[in-house]
C-alpha cells in the first residue's frame, strides 16, 4: 500500500491534510481530506469512452453527510440518510459549477464524483472544503482535467477577511462567500452579504484566491508525487473538417445578419437562425443526413456563436438591439392576486415573475435537522421554473437542484433585509412565467415588491441584475453586459448575478468560463452592474416607495410579550392546561419560549379582539397578586369550610365561609355558592411561608347597621362567655 500525503496550510495555521492511496483504490482517483476532526472522502471514477451521440459534459458531482459523521441518529422511522438536502444540494451546485468548465471541450465520458462527510466535530465547516478534496481526487487520477482547483470560503469579521472559518467565527460575519479559482483564475464566487460595497467584495475575492493558489500548488505535488501528470488518451469526436468550413462559409454572414438585426423576440429570433441550418441541410439527401446532421448541428452552433459575440464585439450590437449597459424595459404591479398577504408581478423583457408572500406564524417555522444544523428558518423563498415559461411541450415533475440553488440566491439577497425581531415567518414563492434571462434577480425583485406589498416592514428595496461577458482569447478587446438574455449567457464568458440596496450589495453568484479574467474587469463588472442595479431599484420604488403601513386585511395578526422567565410555567399549565384553555377560550394561537432567560410570548389571531383577549389573560397570569386588591373570580371546588376560588389564571384562593357575608352560614348551601359561580373578591393576606391566598366577599359588601360582631362568633363560643373553663 502506496500511501501518500499532502499538507495544506490555512492562512490562520490550521493545516489541511491531503491522504491518497488508502482508501477506496478501485476508484479513479481518491482522497481523504482531513482538517482537525473533520474528515471528507472524495472519489471520483469515469468512463472509458463517451456514450454515442454525447455532445456535452456528463458530470455528475454528489455530496453526502453521514449523521454517524457528528454521533447522531438521522430522523424519521427508517433511520437512515434519505434523499439529499437543500444544504447538500447546494453544496454539490458549488463544487459542479467550478469544475466543470475545466474538461476539454471533446471530452464527453460520464464523470462521477463523489464526496462524502465521515467525520465532523461541529468546529470546522465541511461545505469549504468539498471543492478541494473533489479537486484532488481529481489529481491523482488519470482523468483529463485543467485543473486544479480549490474552494474556500471567506468570511469578513470585525473588518478581517478570514479563511475557512469555523462555525462561530461565522455567526459575526457581515459578509460570507465561496470562491472557486484556479492557480491563475476566479472561476465561481456564491455568497451573502450585509450591504457591502463592490471594492470590499473585491479585496475578498482577492483574499480568497491567495489561499486558493497555496491549495492548487499542493495538488500539483501530490499529483507528480503519486505519478499522474499524464492523463488519459480519449477520442470522443470524430470531425469533418471539409464540412465544418462549408457551414462557416455558407453560414456565418446570414448567421451573422440575423445577431445584428436587433430582433427583440426571442423566439422569432431563434427561428430565424433555425432556417439558416435547414437551408444548409436542405442541400443533402436524406441518407446524408444521416451521418452528417450531428455534425452541422455542432458546427452551426459554433457559427452562431462566433457571430453572435462577433457583432457584439466589433459594432457593439446585442441580439436584441440593445447598447451593452442597457436595461429591458420593466413593468410591475402589487397586489395583483387577492389572496396571498402580498403580491406582485415583475416583468423585464422576456422574463416575468409572479411571486406571492404568506405571512405564518411560529408554528409555521421551517424545522431543520440536517447532519451539522439542526433550527428553525422563519424566512423562506421558495423559486419555481415550469417548463412553460420558455415554451418546452414537457411535464413538469419535482424541483429540480437548479431550482434549488437560485431560488438560495434570492432568499440569500432578500432575507436580511428583514428585521430580526420580525414576528411573523414569512414564505415567498417566486414562479416564472416567462424566461429568457435571469429569472432569480427577477424573483429578487418581485419578492421585495412582493413584501412591501404584505406590509412587511423591510429595511431596505433590493434589486439584482445578471452581468455578462465577451471576450476572445488572446485579444485585448471585451464587452460587459448588463441584463443578458438567456443566449447571452450560453454563449458568453460569465454569468455574474449582483444583488444589492442602494447602499450595498446583499448577495452575489458568478460562474465564469474564460481564462484569464483580470481583476480590472471584474471591477468594471461590479460598477456597471450597480449602475443597472440602481436603474432598477428606480422602477420598483416607483411602483411602491415603501412597505404597506399595515397589513392585509386576512392576513395574521401577531404580538409579541416578554414575561418573566419564572412565569413561563404559570402560562403553559399543568400537561398545557392554561395555554390550551386559552387558545380555546379566545381563538387565538399561542406560542412560548425561553429566549436569553426570559419567556417569549407569541400571539396570532386573524383579529384584534381574540388577541387582545389572550393578552389580557396572559396578564393576569403573570401578574403578581397584590393584597387589598378586588379580583373577579370562579368557584372551583365547594368544601364544608368554604370554597376555592380561581381569582386569578392559576391561582386559586380559599374564600372561608366566615367571608362569605356578614351574616352567619351554617353550612355552604346555605351561602348559595356552586362550582361555576362568578364571584367579587378580595385579597386579605397571602401567607408568607405556604403562600396561600385568603380571600374574603364580605369586605365588599356594606357592613349592616346595627351589626354586632357577636353574631359572627361560632355558636359554641356564644353558649361558653369568654374567658369560662
């Protein structure tokens, strides 16, 4: 057994272990990567040839957490992992989207990488590290790659970038992103952030990369240490040189006419490039076709493109007409659908979002029970994306792991705009209607008109925008787009999705997909994109300046109490008694928790009265009983002595028949007292060693005239005078 490491050392000295040749050998390539006591399995394995017909990258990258990883039991009756999370999901999303671009363009065998969490103690952060370890299997094998590549996340704290920080550095972070790079280039930035601005991303992109290169040359080491520098031969294209210049020179200038037409359409436009290939076609027999549609098919696509950034680059002319910073028109409406707490539609260009908001309450909070998180999430952004928002003839089946992660991007963008203390758990759903072109910042804007529209009192507007680029290897001349169309995007260089207030960016995601991308350049990306951002902030504020001053009319009421924690108790009631009567008796639902040592009282109602009801029984409960004070009450029991009374939620008070009235009772039927009676009392003593109540009704009631106290003695003290033996 070869075994092999590698050390990787983390700016703050924490030091990264890289071990191959132990474990999983039948695999490609693998790796074990150790960082403190969190440990994560990467292999990867790939076909030896490509499945017929494949024209793109089959790769499929999965990442899975053991519960055994952190010595829990996963839930539910089965107890075993089950289908992948939302967190697991977007943590595969990560580690795909900077591998990827990195295959040869004719490579086209199935590519399978797997990472897995065998190890955790809740201190380090695996999500940082997959994209290494990934990257690494990687290495060591003999599979083509352009790599390497590392991911790290960076976090800025009390104003200092921090490298892969732990779990509770992170929690005052005010800005959190993942970079992806290789030795010399960005490839993919994801992350959140509390309005900061566009220099200070920058500098942690900056920050990021420096730790990324330290990772990479590592790689390179352990890859000559372990004898893999020469990758695999493959042959997954067969090309037809001849025919490949016959559709350029027949193609590229009609191609070409139609990229700087400026047709607005999206798919009057792809026609018109559809019957540019048919007429190609159309000069071959049927047996022709055959063998050579596949490969037109390829060649036209690459005709298109050239034209397509072509015209963009030599005239400045996008698909569509428009300048490089323009912005599509945009309309908008709230309240268009009546029944959701809030609503709106944003429509920009081709791409259109409905997006509604519910308002819910803590019984309403997303649980979350995942390997190393375990909460509640009272702010939700659900992103839906039907096949018929782009004109697809297909089903439409479960949410998908591209739904997922942009529908991640604009709750990222959105939820700290809402503040903290914010009572209500609020869900919005975003579903495209119509697509060509960044539908999550489209989601991001109909969410913040969707939730000033709820009455949601928000902070700040927030609007995004998807920056594009053009550029060719090996010329200095490139174009930056503001709001790309879905084409744009295809066949561009970077998909770089900003989102922000007027004072700073909230959220952003970039995938880039050229080489040698300078910084300049994503500084100029960042301004132009701000400009467009504001441009758009303008046209939402225009249609609703502010949040509603209250709420839908059937929308949730909520108030919110803080109680003394040694009361907290008193509210709930022996097996929940009190707070259910409660919610029985005033309709109102009613919630409570311990938070920083004291009770946490949440009250919803879909009116004001039952709250108000709930709340005054609330305090009654938590009120504290002051002697000489008149209370209404509730007989509870009747005993021979006297009666208990409920004067207060949970407190019960004995009422002697002594105090019943200034007359004399023999016995309690006598004095007309039944379970169930309501009755004026007042409090005389509570005794301070058991803490029993006395109460009495005879001191509110007028002493009768001529009254002697006498008459009040028991009959045995009246046979016997005082002071007899």
């Amino acid at each position: 057994m070869n075994v092999v490491t590698k050390n990787v050392a983390l700016p703050d000295g924490r030091v990264i272990t890289l071990e191959t040749g132990k474990l999983a050998k039948q695999a490609d390539g693998s790796v074990m990567l150790r960082l403190g006591n969190t440990m994560l399995l990467a292999t990867v394995c790939a076909a030896k040839d490509a499945v017929p017909g494949t024209d793109f990258m089959p790769l499929q990258v999965e990442y899975k957490e053991k519960y055994a990883a952190f010595g829990r039991f996963p839930g539910g009756f089965t107890k075993r992992e089950g289908k992948a999370s939302d967190y697991e999901i977007l943590t595969c999303r990560l580690v795909d989207r900077a591998l990827r671009p990195l295959f040869p363009d004719n490579y086209h065998a199935e590519v399978y990488v797997n990472i897995i969490l065998f190890s955790a103690d809740g201190v380090d952060m695996p999500d940082s590290l997959a994209g290494l370890a990934a990257s690494a299997a990687l290495a060591v094998s003999d599979i083509p790659f352009g790599g390497p590549i590392s991911e790290v996340r960076v976090a800025r704290i009390n104003g200092e970038y921090v490298v892969n920080p732990t779990f509770a550095q992170l929690e005052n972070a005010d800005m959190d992103i993942m970079v992806a790079a290789t030795y010399d280039n960005i490839m993919m930035v994801e992350g959140e952030m509390q309005e900061v601005s566009e220099a200070d991303l920058l500098e942690a992109m900056k920050v990021a990369h420096d730790a990324i290169k330290v990772h990479c040359k590592a790689q390179m080491e352990l890859m000559e240490e372990v004898g893999k520098t020469v990758k695999r031969e493959y042959c997954h294209e067969v090309n037809d040189e001849e025919l490949r210049a016959q559709v350029r020179e027949a193609c590229y200038e009609k191609a070409y006419a139609v990229a700087a037409s400026g047709n607005c359409d999206k798919h009057g436009r792809a026609a018109a490039f559809e019957a540019i290939r048919e007429e190609f076609k159309a000069q071959f027999t049927e047996e022709e076709l055959e063998e050579k549609a596949a490969l037109i098919d390829r060649y036209y696509h690459d005709v298109e493109k050239e034209a397509m950034r072509r015209c963009i680059l030599d005239e400045g002319k996008r698909l569509d007409g428009r300048k490089t910073t323009e912005i599509r028109p945009i309309w908008c409406e709230v309240g268009y659908l009546p029944g959701p707490h809030g609503s709106a539609v944003f429509t920009r260009g081709e791409t259109q979002s409905l997006t509604s908001v519910t308002l819910g309450t803590k019984r309403d909070e997303k649980i979350i029970d995942d390997v190393m998180n375990q909460g509640t999430d009272r702010f939700l952004l659900h992103y839906n994306f039907p096949p018929f928002s782009t004109g697809e003839a297909r089903p439409q089946r479960g949410v998908g792991r591209r739904e997922i992660g942009h529908g991640n991007l604009a709750c990222r963008a959105l939820k700290n705009m809402v503040p903290a203390d914010y009572p209500y758990c609020v869900r919005v759903v975003s579903d495209i209607l119509e697509s060509n072109g960044s539908s999550s910042m489209a989601t991001v804007c109909a969410g913040t008109l969707a939730l000033m529209d709820a009455g949601v009192k928000i902070k700040k507007p927030v609007s995004g925008i998807a920056m594009g680029l053009i550029k060719n290897a090996g010329e200095d001349k490139y174009a930056i787009l503001s709001d790309i169309l879905g084409d744009e995007d295809h066949l561009g260089d970077m998909d770089f999705k900003v989102t922000g207030t007027v004072d700073g960016i909230t959220a952003t995601q970039m995938d880039i997909k050229v080489d040698g991308l300078s910084y300049e350049i994503l500084e100029r990306a960042l301004n132009q994109a701000r400009e467009g951002r504001m441009h758009i902030l303008g046209k939402i504020t225009d249609c609703i300046a502010e949040p509603r001053a209250d709420l839908k009319p059937h929308a949730p009421r909520i108030e919110t109490l803080r109680i003394p924690k040694e009361f907290i108790g008193a509210v709930i009631g022996p097996g929940g008694k009190i707070i259910q009567g409660m919610q029985e008796e005033t309709g109102a639902t009613i919630s409570i928790e311990e938070i920083d040592g004291e009770g946490v009282i949440e009250i919803s109602a879909n009116n004001g009265a039952s709250i108000a009801d709930a709340i005054a029984k609330i305090k009654s409960i938590v009120a504290i009983p002051e002697v000489g004070e008149t209370y209404e009450g509730v007989v509870r029991s009747v005993m021979p002595y006297g009666a208990f009374v409920e004067f207060m939620p949970g407190k019960d008070g004995l009422l002697h028949i002594s105090e019943i009235d200034w007359k004399r009772f023999e016995t309690m039927e006598e004095a007309g007292i039944a379970e169930g009676d309501k009755v004026q009392v007042k409090l005389l003593e509570i005794d301070p060693k058991t803490g029993k109540f006395k109460l009495s009704r005879r001191a509110l009631i007028e002493k009768p005239e001529g009254y002697e106290e006498r008459e009040r003695r028991p009959r045995r003290e009246q046979r016997r005078p005082h002071g007899d033996k």
